[in-house]
C-alpha cells in the first residue's frame, strides 16, 4: 500500500501562518498598551504642570481654592486627548490622575507639580 504526501505541506504552513497570526496580534496589543501608558504618563505631568502655573497665579492673586489649578489641569488633559480622573490641589501644588485609552487597555498615571519654595 502507497500512501500520498501530498498536500501535507500545505497543512503545515496554514499552521505557521496561524500561529505568525497570532504572535503578530499578541506584539500590537502589547504596543498598544505600552503607547497608552506613555500617553498617560506624559499627559499626567503636562496637566499637572498647567494646573500648577494656574493655581500659582491664583495663590499670587490671593484667589481662594482649587478651582484654577484644577480647572487648567483639566483642559490640558482633555487637549492631550486623556480624562482627568482626579484633580487635588493644596496652595499651588497640583495632585493629578489621568486615564487614557479605551476597554480594555487602559492606562492612568498620576503627576504632582508646583513651585520650588512649595517643598
């Protein structure tokens, strides 16, 4: 009795393909994922800076609250293309957390900002 091969090379690159498939979708998500916290983290100090800048003029001002500061870290955020989860602010230091991305690869990074004499 003869068998035939052939054809069972086709069988075998459909299964290296798959799993090429795979491994490449598996690399982006990952990537993905990387470039959202990157975003957040760089999104989380340019907000906590404009609300420090903000809330700084404020305390100068002698303009009571965290309205500012916060109100400033909010539109850098949002310009930034992330979402102000959280916005603190004490005298003119700004406690940020941002959130970017979508479900389910989130990403949030939080920043502080302020003066130098404000250690």
């Amino acid at each position: 009795m003869r068998r035939d091969d052939r054809g069972s090379a086709s069988v075998l690159m459909v299964g290296v393909l798959v799993a090429m498939v795979v491994v490449l979708g598996a690399a982006l998500a990952v990537a993905a994922g990387l470039a959202g916290a990157a975003k957040a983290r760089s999104a989380a100090n340019l907000s906590a800076i404009a609300g420090a800048v903000a809330a700084r003029d404020a305390v100068a001002a002698a303009t009571a609250g965290a309205g500012p500061g916060c109100a400033a870290a909010g539109e850098a955020a949002r310009r930034n293309g992330v979402t102000l989860a959280s916005c603190a602010a004490d005298g003119a230091v700004i406690t940020v957390t941002v959130t970017a991305g979508s479900a389910p690869w989130t990403a949030s990074a939080s920043a502080i900002a302020g003066p130098a004499y404000a250690r």
